[in-house]
C-alpha cells in the first residue's frame, strides 16, 4: 500500500474542498416561477444590455446612469420612457411576445431590444 505524503493529503484536500463547495453552491434556478424585473442601464451612451430576453408579465426598468438625458423609444412608436435624467429610472411591463426594438431619440446610436419570448419556450 502507497503511503499519502503531505504533499498527496493536502492536493487531496483541496479537491475535497473544491468538490463541496460545487455540491453546496446555488443552483440556478431553471423555472420562469412568476414576474421578474430586468434592468438596462444606460451609460456610456450604451444600453447595458443592449438585448434583454424576458417572459410575458417581466418589467424591464431603464435606469440613466449619464449624465446627459436618455429615452427607451421604440421604433415603432408604440411606447416610450419619456426623458430620463441622471439617475432616474422608468418601468414598463411587457404583456405580449415579440421582439421589441428601440433606441434614444436624443443619441440614435444608442440601440437595443426586449425579446418577450412565451413561458412555453417558443
């Protein structure tokens, strides 16, 4: 029979040790399990995320962190936060499936879109 050195115990060890802490760590949960809120900040004239994937019933919150004004406006015009100022932020919940795009009307460089995908997965 080999006999453990230190060397072998501690590496042994730490692979025990790093084994449990994967046992023990959060699972990510995989369920939708009701609303939830996403949030896209905007800063450095960017939209962060600039594409946000969300179910039917999710609010995605835009907060401004620039220090010039920003709006979430979509292309289509069907919906817009209005001017948000430093630090201020806007909700909106999305009901329907589809992909909604937008983009500052103050900065049109700045681009993004909210995926509503079904809570079927579709």
């Amino acid at each position: 029979m080999r006999q453990l050195t230190s060397f072998s115990r501690r590496r042994f060890g730490q692979g025990l040790g790093a084994s449990l802490a994967l046992v023990s760590a959060p699972q990510i949960a995989r369920a939708h399990g009701g609303a939830h809120v996403v949030t896209v900040r905007m800063s450095r004239f960017a939209f962060l995320p600039a594409g946000v994937e969300i179910r039917p019933g999710d609010t995605v919150v835009w907060t401004n962190e620039d220090l010039a004004p920003h709006t979430a406006t979509a292309h289509d015009g069907s919906w817009d936060t209005g001017a948000l100022e430093t630090a201020t932020s806007r909700r909106m919940v999305f009901t329907a499936p589809g992909d909604f795009e937008y983009f500052c009307a103050f900065h049109p460089h700045m681009i993004g879109t909210v995926a509503v995908r079904p809570s079927g997965g579709g």
